[in-house]
C-alpha cells in the first residue's frame, strides 16, 4: 500500500527501512529510502509503521532469546 504520495512509498519501504536500518524516526527513514518529505500527510502513518515494526522486532527478538535458553 503506498503510504506517500508525494515519494511514492509503500509500508512495505517503509518496514524494510526500519529493519534494515533499525531507524526510529520519520527523518531516518526518509533518508534511509533516499528521500525527504514532502507535504507530511503520511507522516501519522509512517510513525505508526515503524512502532509496529520495532514492536514486531523486539517481540521476535525476546522470542528468539525465550527459545535459546
């Protein structure tokens, strides 16, 4: 689903930028997808896939600890 117009970001950019970089801001994950905003109408959304991004992560990360030990 594209959550920036103005970029033409989809989540799907967005989650891998979080992943890959382990960003934590809007700002980041611009940079990180080579871009910056434009008029900020995502920026809700984004913030809110990149909480659920490091939610998802830090859950499979504590799941992974769980199984090891």
């Amino acid at each position: 689903m594209i959550v920036c117009s103005c970029n033409v970001l989809s989540d799907q950019d967005v989650r891998s930028a979080v992943k890959a970089e382990q960003t934590c801001s809007i700002r980041q994950v611009y940079g990180c997808l080579g871009c910056s905003a434009q008029c900020g109408r995502c920026a809700r959304t984004i913030r809110r896939i990149i909480d659920e991004a490091l939610a998802s992560a830090r859950a499979a990360s504590c799941n992974d600890r769980a199984q090891s030990s």
